[in-house]
C-alpha cells in the first residue's frame, strides 16, 4: 500500500519523528504541497495524510486509488467529505489532541493583555527603568483578571477547559453554545447578547461553520464593553477581519489576541496587519512539542485501524 505525506512541516521541522506513520507502508513524504500539485503528488496512492492542503472532489476523480485521507488536525473543512463518501474513502482526523495548549495560549493572551508584560519589557530593554529615578515605574495600567467575567463561545473540551483556568483565577465564566450541558452548574449559559455584553473578556472556541462565520463582526462588536479583550484561538474565519480593525482604530473594545486569520499564512493586505491594540501570533496555539507528539500518535493510529479494516475518528460516513 502507498502513503503520500503532502505537508510534513506543519508538524514537525525534525524535532518529532514521523516513524510511526511511515513505518506502516511505502510513503513519500512532502514537506510543503502547493494545492495546485495535490493530485500530481498523490498519484496512485491509496492513501494521504495532510493538514491544511485541499483534498477536493476534482481530487478524487483524479486520484482514482485513494480511499483514505487522514489529518494531522482536528478541522477537516479542506476535505470534501461528500466527494470522499461518494467514491467510497474514509476520512479520519484527530479531536481533543490540543485542549492543553489552545488552552494555555488563550490564558497567555490574556495575562499578557491585562499585565502589560510584554508592553513593560520592551520599556526595560530601552533602557527606561535603568533611567528612572523610583524602584518601578506604572505609567500603562494593569488589571487584575480576578472578579472579571470571561465569556466563552463554543464549550466543547477546549472551551471547558478554558473555563476550569478562569475559575482558578477568580474569573465569572458565562457561555454561549448550542448545546448548553446541564451537568456543569459552576457556568452560566447565556444568549450571545447576554455574553457580549456582560463579558470584560470574549475568547472563541467554536468551530468555523456556515452558523459561525463571521459571527463577531461590526454589530456584535458594537454590543461589547469598549474595555473588553476578544481572543480568538478557534478558526480565523469566525470573525469579520475588517469589521475588527475598524472597531479597533475607533476604540469600540480594548483589544484583540488572535492565533488565527482567515487567510493563513497572513497576507499582505490584511486588515489586522498592525492594527491598534491587536496581538497576532501565527497559528502556534496547538504546537507546543508535547501537543505534536500526541497528535502524530494519533494519527498512527488512525492509518493503522484503517488498514486493518476498523477505522476509528471517521468523519464522513
């Protein structure tokens, strides 16, 4: 059976093995695909394994021999799961690899917002403290986060486990979801005008969807607290990017903390590129080394149920 790899540095640069998949059949292995070069590369193959690159139905017609796509992701909106169901494929990708880190990177963003700390550090490496005549110096306020009330959009792992580190920190958590679960009564559901408007942090953990799309845009910004922080780990897609710098530029909310853009890599034409108050990194969330093991384990795992005849995480039936 043959392997094809389209993508292999979105989760490894050689700081993990990828072993464990191409130990399982005859592999070639890509380190970047262009989408243009995804069914040339694929050829006969019986199977492919990506992240990000599109696996289209014009893909399948061309690829006649491929019957398994796996991901090295959660998301499989690159993938047309129909087309794939059609021509009798299965598609498996990875869930809840990354609840620890997206997690994490959330809190990150915020504690970085609200302490000012990379805004003071830069002030120490000009040398500003060096010339100040007071032991400290507190020109950029600070805020504590305790007492605050974070709202949470889209509670499944990650948003709840977002909500377990806000509490620890003192926070109110608030959710918005479509299927408030009835067993967790440390948080209160609400409806998305409830949530923007009570919440001093608005933080994103939905998936991108025809429902979701462009779901925080110029009318639900407008419903925030002009001190509020929005944060979005989820999918770039979720937010209208225009609607936020310009809410941005005019002070409509404090800030923005973004690991995701709707276009990735970030174009030159983006309206976030250096807005106001806004904090981007690229796409990082979910790639700490431990989280990129986990996710490579799994998705051994996953090639090795389907080639003996028992897929598990199938997305598409």
């Amino acid at each position: 059976m043959k392997l094809v790899i389209l993508d292999s540095e979105t989760v490894s640069k050689g700081d993990v093995s990828l072993d464990g998949i191409t130990s399982l059949c005859d592999t070639e292995v890509y380190g970047y695909t262009p989408n243009d070069e995804v069914a040339d590369r694929i050829g006969d193959a019986d199977a492919v394994i990506c992240n990000k690159c599109l696996i289209t139905a014009e893909t399948f017609e061309k690829c006649p021999n491929l019957k398994y796509v796996g991901l090295f992701a959660t998301g499989y909106n690159n993938v047309d799961t129909e087309a794939a169901t059609k021509r009798g494929a299965v598609v498996c990708n990875v869930p809840a690899y990354s609840t620890e880190s997206v997690a994490q990177h959330t809190f990150a963003f915020i504690l970085n917002f609200f302490s000012r700390i990379g805004d003071y550090s830069a002030t120490v490496n000009n040398g500003d403290w060096i010339n100040y005549k007071l032991f400290s110096y507190f020109y950029m306020p600070t805020y504590e986060i305790n007492g605050m009330t974070i709202g949470i959009i889209g509670y499944g792992t990650i948003g709840k486990r977002v909500a377990q580190l806000a509490r620890a920190f003192g926070m109110k958590v608030i959710a918005y979801t479509r299927t408030p679960g009835t067993s967790d009564t440390q948080t209160e559901f609400v409806s998305l005008p409830e949530l923007l408007k009570r919440s001093d942090v608005v933080t994103l953990h939905c998936p991108l969807t025809d429902k979701t799309k462009e779901l925080i845009n110029k009318d639900t910004l407008l419903q925030m607290k002009p001190s509020a922080l929005l944060v979005n780990t989820s999918r770039g897609g979720v937010i209208n990017e225009q609607d936020l710098a310009d809410a941005l530029r005019n002070d409509v909310i404090a800030g923005a903390c973004l690991d995701v853009l709707t276009y990735e890599p970030m174009r030159e034409d983006c309206p976030l590129f250096r807005a106001k108050n806004c904090t981007i990194t690229p796409h990082i969330a979910w790639a700490p080394a431990q989280t990129r093991k986990r996710l490579l384990k799994v998705v051994a795992e996953n090639l090795k149920c389907w080639i003996d005849g028992k897929p598990v995480n199938q997305v598409n039936k």
